[in-house]
C-alpha cells in the first residue's frame, strides 16, 4: 500500500458547472444548515435530558419534535429591547457577521462525488480551491468580530468581558487547530479539500494522523465555545457573555451561529480525518456504495457522529476555570501539536526518497511523537518542583486593585470581621441583660 492513494476520479469536476446550478447549491446549504439546527436542538436537550436522568422536550409535538419551532417563535415575538448607552451600527451589525461568517464556511464542504443534476454532472459542493482550507480558517477568524462587536457596542461590563475572554479563546485554540490541519496538508500534499477527501479512498488520516484528530477534537470544542469551555458564555460568572444585552432575533443570530458552527467544526472533522463523503469500511469495497447520491448519506451520519460527541461532552463535564482553560490551549495542545507536526514534516520528507510500508510509517510517526511527548513532559515538570520548593509568597487579593481569587495553592488572608463576630455576640448578650 502506497503512503499516498490515488483517486483523482473522486476529485470535484465543475467543468459543467452553470449559474442556476451553483444558486440551487447555495439555497440547498442554507435549507440543510437550517434543518440541521432545528434538528441539533431537538436531539441535545433531548440527549441531555436522556442522560442526566430527566424527560427532556416532550410536550410541543410528539416526543417534544416541534421544540425548536416554539423556541423559534418565541423569540421572533419576544419584545425587542435596547440599550441606552450602545453603538446601534455595531450592535445591529455584530450579531449579521456571526450569522455570515457562520453559513459561509460551508460553500467549500465537499458533502459527496460528482452527480447528474438536471442532465449535467456537477460535485455536491459549492466550490472549491486550491487554500479551500485556509479559507475556512479565514471565516472562523472572521466571526471573532461579530462577538468582539457584539460585547463592545453595548457598552456594558459582563458583554464586554464575554468578549475578551471569547477573542482571546479562539485566538488559543485556532493555533492547535490550525497546526493539527497542516500534518493533513502534508500528507494529501494539497489544500483543496476535494482533493483531501481523495487522498483518502484507501484510509481515513485519523488513523496515521491520530494525534493531531485528538487535538482538532479537543480544539473545535474550545473553538464553538461548548461546554466544557464555555467560558465567554460563563452562565453563573458573566450572565450569557456578550449575549447578555442582546434579545428577541438579535440573541436568534448568534443563536443560530452558534449551532452552526457545530455543523462547521464536525463537518471540517468530517472531511479533513474521517473520509468525507467514503463509505465506511467494509461498505467501500462496493463501488456503488462508496459513490453517487450516497456519499451525501455518509457525509451526514460523520457528521452528525462529531455533533453527538459535543453533546455528550456538554452532558458529561464541567467547566473548566479560566487559568485552566488557558493552560490547556498554551501549555498543553499548542507545543504537541508543534512537535507532531516536525515529526510528520521528518517522516514526509524521508518518503519522498524511499517508499516504505504504510505499517512502518505509521510506526515511525508514533515511536517520534511518543519521544516528542516525553521530552516535553519532563520539560514542563521541571519548573513545578522548583515551584514547589520555593516559600510560599503572601497571596494579595487587592493587588492590582480589584479583587482576585486566589490560584491553586494560595490561600487568602484571615478576614479581619472574624474576630470580630464573636466580640459583637458578646456585646449583644450584654445589652439584652
């Protein structure tokens, strides 16, 4: 087996390509996003009542299934407040970027193989490029506005730290992220993302590549702001982050881009590690399987296989403090995928000069990055000991001037009313006699 497989039949070909076909297209993404979000809704709360031990929506529609229509319609009617004090440009304007940015990205989702529409054969994707991923990338980043906007323009403190904490996420987290996707350039040696889904007709890259699919994993949540790393949507520290001021369709938009970007981050998942639009094994050995309208069915149940993964997430931890969080995104994710990605450039560069067996490339790229993890490991342990070893300074909740709570092995000073509780019940038992 070749490091590399050969399916240039299943690269799109828009040589067919017209205009009502490319509107059909774009109409379609926009229903099945749609669909899909009203569909995301019904299963979460339905799946987290499952597994938390409770009902769930079951009383609009049988089994709850009209849910997300009464939640649609209550905040269509639902009385659309302002603030005094807010830039009413930006304030309008930030929650249309988020929507924007959010339906864009999958104009280059490769959602199956080329078909016959209409008498003329065209790929069941948008369009595509020879940086389709980069371009994904771009629009991600692109919606950090529409919450950075959306936090500023209200001119209120709890949006306002919603959205630094939320700029400052995604900055952390688009750095694994996006070095988790470039061992995928490497190995499809392209970034069109018609072409990543052919280099992978013989094997999915999540398995030669698993580190980096854990990192993506572990990153797209942080990326979509889900639980366990909520934190600018923070409900017992920051309200609803930089939603808070926002309400009726305003709050809808970032709603709905919210449950959006799921689909996005699952659907990239989808294509970049899991195959895209191939059957999976055993079904791919039949032609018919692998190919045609059904790559759309494949596509769907991948995708909505990431969906369920965040869901159960959301179900199953806590969220994390903020210093945490962060740590995780700096310490943690950004230098393995740092050493995973020289391990996978080493091993790229080798075969371009030999042609070995896949089981030993496989083998090479874990027995490095095993290495790489080590040595980090022991890099990032060396300071924790002297940190240990070292008095404990005086912890100062006041100093920089607004209160602080106290890090992992602080403790904060005796509070100065402590003594003085008993002194006043005694004072009181005094005065009654």
């Amino acid at each position: 087996m070749t490091l590399m497989p050969t399916a240039a039949s299943a690269v799109a070909d828009f040589s067919e390509e017209t205009w009502w076909l490319t509107l059909i297209k774009a109409v379609f993404i926009i229903v099945f996003l749609i669909f899909n979000v009203i569909m995301a809704l019904w299963v979460e709360r339905r799946g987290l009542g499952r597994m938390q031990t409770r009902p769930g929506p079951n009383v609009a529609g049988p089994l709850g299934l009209l849910q997300a229509f009464a939640d649609a319609g209550k905040l269509l009617f639902k009385e659309d407040m302002w603030t005094r004090r807010s830039d009413k440009f930006l304030y309008l304007l930030a929650p249309a970027i988020s929507a924007f940015c959010a339906f864009s990205v999958f104009a280059v989702i490769p959602m199956g193989p080329n078909v016959t529409i209409f008498g003329r054969s065209t790929p069941l994707q948008l369009a595509d490029m020879p940086v389709a991923v980069l371009y994904i990338l771009a629009i991600t980043s692109l919606g950090l506005y529409g919450i950075i906007l959306g936090g500023w323009s209200t001119r209120s403190t709890l949006p306002l730290y919603g959205a630094v904490r939320s700029s400052a996420q995604v900055i952390s987290y688009e750095l694994s992220m996006g070095l988790s996707l470039v061992s995928v350039f490497l190995m499809a040696g392209t970034m069109s993302t018609s072409q990543i889904v052919a280099s992978q007709d013989q094997f999915w890259w999540f398995l030669p590549l698993a580190p980096a699919f854990v990192i993506y994993l572990i990153s797209m949540v942080g990326e979509v702001n889900r639980l366990p790393f909520d934190l600018p949507e923070a409900e017992g520290e920051l309200v609803a982050g930089h939603m808070t001021e926002y309400s009726s369709m305003k709050f809808g938009w970032y709603y709905l881009s919210e449950y959006v970007n799921m689909l996005n981050v699952s659907a990239v998942a989808t294509t970049m590690f899991f195959g895209g639009w191939h059957a999976p094994w055993p079904l791919s050995y039949f032609e018919f399987l692998d190919g045609g309208w059904w790559g759309m069915l494949w596509f769907f149940l991948k995708m909505w296989f990431f969906m369920f993964l965040m869901v159960w997430t959301r179900a199953t931890l806590l969220r994390f403090r903020y210093d945490q969080f962060m740590a995780l995104g700096w310490k943690r994710l950004i230098p393995f995928s740092l050493a995973w990605l020289v391990v996978v450039a080493i091993v790229r560069g080798v075969t371009q000069w030999i042609q070995p067996d896949l089981t030993v490339v496989v083998g090479t790229i874990a027995g490095l990055f095993l290495v790489a993890l080590i040595v980090i490991w022991f890099l990032d342990r060396a300071p924790a000991k002297d940190s240990e070893t070292a008095p404990e300074e005086p912890f100062d909740a006041f100093a920089d001037g607004f209160p602080v709570p106290p890090l992992p092995g602080q403790t904060l000073p005796a509070s100065p009313r402590a003594g003085r509780a008993p002194i006043a019940a005694t004072v009181t038992e005094e005065e009654t006699r």
